[in-house]
C-alpha cells in the first residue's frame, strides 16, 4: 500500500505549535519563582506576565484537497491537569487523550482545563500568568507536602535545582458547522510549555529563546541544487490568509515560478543567534550544550527528498513529479516549513510555489 507521506498536506491539519510572541528571540520558557512568606505559605512570581500561543493549523482546500471550498476555522485551548502529566515530565496523561470521534466533547473532560470561556477563530491565546498560578498550585502542593509519617508530621525534601514543569496545552481546531466525528473537519494537537521552578536561593536559568524565520533566515530557493550561497530568499506568506491572494489590505504573497516537471531546491535558515548555548537542567553533568535545528517540511502537493532537514546539511528537493502531483487545474502549491530548537522552541513560516 502507498501510504501518503507525512508531508502531504491536503486536508485540516495542527502542523505546529509556538510559546512566545511572533517577534524574533521571544522567550518560549515561563520561569516560575517561589517564595515563602508569614506562616511559610508559598507565593509564585512569574518572569512574565503572560505567554502567548499559536497553533499553525493548515486546511487547504481546492481541486485534488479533500474539501472543495475554505472554511472558517474554531479554536479550542486547554491545559491537561491530569496527575501523570503534572508529576512525569514529557507525559500527555491518558484522560487527556480521549478525544477521539467517540469520546464526548473536550469540554465534559474533567481533566482538561478549557483557556477560554468558548471557541475563538483567533489562532492565538494568551495564558495569563493568573491562569498559571492556580494551575501550578496542584503542583506545588504535591512538591511542598512532606513525606513520612512520624510525630513531627514528616519532612520536606527541596530541590537542589530548578524544576522544569512540562505543561502540556493541548488546542483543538474544528471547521465552523463541520462534523465533529469527521477527521476531515477537526484536529486535536498538543505540545509542552516549558515552566522552570526555582525557590528560594536558586540561580533561575536562562530562559529558552525561540529560533526565528523572520529576520534574515526563512526560505531560499532555487531551480538548480547548488550551495546555500546560490539561494534567493522567498518572503514568507501570512500564516493566516489561506488563498495568499491580496485580502484585508494584505498584498500577495510573493511566489516562486516552478514548472509541473522540474524539481525545486528548498532551504530553511534561522535567524543567526537561533541556536543557543545551554547547560542541561538534569543529573547528568554535561556541560554546555549547542541546540540543534530540525525544520519539519509540509506541503500540498509533491513531494520532498528531505522531509526533514539541519543547518548541517539544509537543503530538500520538491518536486510535483509522477508521485502525488498537482492536478493539472493547481496553479499555487503552499508549503510550509517548522523549526524547532529540541528545548521547546518553535517558528515555522509559509510560502508558495506557482506552478507554470
């Protein structure tokens, strides 16, 4: 069987999640500090007021798409709660998985927290640093509470170190007035904001910074494999303009000429400075270490020889060829590109191909 490959976009689909403003080197991590004050209650300070998300949720539609026109798209946001994702880092608890056809509605799932009072159209959202105060308070309830149970009411172990907390926000992206048991019309995605805990006494480390596809970095190509060097830049498209056309002010995007039978050459970079130094926040002992960029590839038609590639070696071929090409009524192919840094540091951009 010739299964479609994960880089074919041609219906509704969450291909990326950012925490942090759009604007280059925006902080992706919360550092969160505890303080203790009269009768040793905590209190929580945040090094931000609030963090903002988006979702990068692609729903093309056309001729050789699974939906013939556009549709609004409704955004649904929650945090998961559930014990195994709050106490085991890196974990989406089970509860919070029922969230399939047959399971009932987000919103009736005790051990998600909805972000907002109902669906927005907005592909971001704010998360207040109240909304993250009341939702680290079953967290550190658990991290404060003593252990044994002798006379004196047992001890608290402390940290050494700061904890990371692995949030995971999970959206779901439905189509206005679309069937919820379709897949073609709903989406559930999910992805982890870092939160870094210090208490009293403790260095706060650095916050994580996003990589950036918006100053000097995003696309490059070319009609010929060559060196990095060769490469015009492509501007990228707005995110949430679906055609690319002139709308609401907003001009066109700026499309590469690619022909039906010749393969074009993509490139990805970030901005310089994207790839930070860091100490791991662990027991393992490492020292520093440098971030590795990995871009995720996606598009509507063709295919890629490189679904996903590095700053060592950048470059990935599409071409529409004989393999899921575009039907002969598509002129603009949209692809899209997300960069993550391995710590939860996310971009990602869009551009298009006009085929001639």
């Amino acid at each position: 069987m010739d299964l479609d490959p994960d880089s074919l976009v041609r219906e509704l689909r969450v291909l990326g999640m950012r925490f942090g403003d759009a604007a280059p080197a925006s902080e992706a991590d919360v550092v969160a500090n505890i303080t203790f004050g009269a009768g040793g209650q905590p209190d929580v300070t945040f090094s931000r007021p609030d963090m903002r998300i988006h979702a990068l949720a692609a729903a093309p539609t056309g001729p050789g798409r699974r939906l013939a026109a556009p549709r609004p798209l409704l955004y649904d946001w929650f945090v998961c709660t559930g014990p195994l994702s709050l106490f085991t880092p890196g974990v989406l608890d089970p509860q919070c998985r029922k969230l399939g056809p047959n399971d009932p509605p987000a919103r009736q799932n005790a051990a998600l927290r909805p972000l907002l009072p109902q669906k927005s159209p907005s592909a971001e959202i704010t998360l207040t640093s109240g909304t993250l105060k009341s939702i680290l308070t079953i967290f550190l309830q658990a991290l404060l509470t003593p252990s044994g149970s002798g006379m004196g009411g047992g001890t608290i172990t402390l940290p050494e170190r700061p904890v990371v907390l692995l949030l995971p926000i999970v959206v779901e992206v439905s189509a206005e007035n679309g069937d919820p048991a379709s897949p073609l019309d709903r989406e559930v995605a999910f992805n982890f904001l870092r939160v870094l805990i210090t208490l009293p006494g403790m260095t706060a480390p650095p916050a994580n910074r996003n990589p950036s596809l918006s100053g000097q970095g995003g696309f490059f190509v070319g009609s010929a494999e060559g060196e990095m060097a060769a490469r015009s830049a492509l501007p990228a498209c707005p995110l949430d303009n679906l055609t690319g056309d002139e709308k609401d002010g907003q001009p066109a995007c700026s499309r590469f000429a690619a022909t039906r039978s010749a393969p074009v050459f993509i490139q990805a970079r970030s901005d310089t400075g994207s790839a930070e130094t860091y100490v791991p926040i662990d027991d393992s002992g490492r020292g520093p270490q440098v971030e590795n960029m990995r871009y995720s590839w996606f598009s509507t038609d063709g295919t890629f020889s490189d679904e996903r590639t590095g700053d060592k070696s950048p470059e990935t071929k599409w071409e529409n060829g004989e393999r899921r090409p575009a039907p002969s009524d598509v002129r603009i192919v949209d692809v899209w590109v997300v960069v993550q840094d391995g710590r939860g540091g996310t971009d990602f951009a869009r551009a298009q191909l006009r085929l001639m």
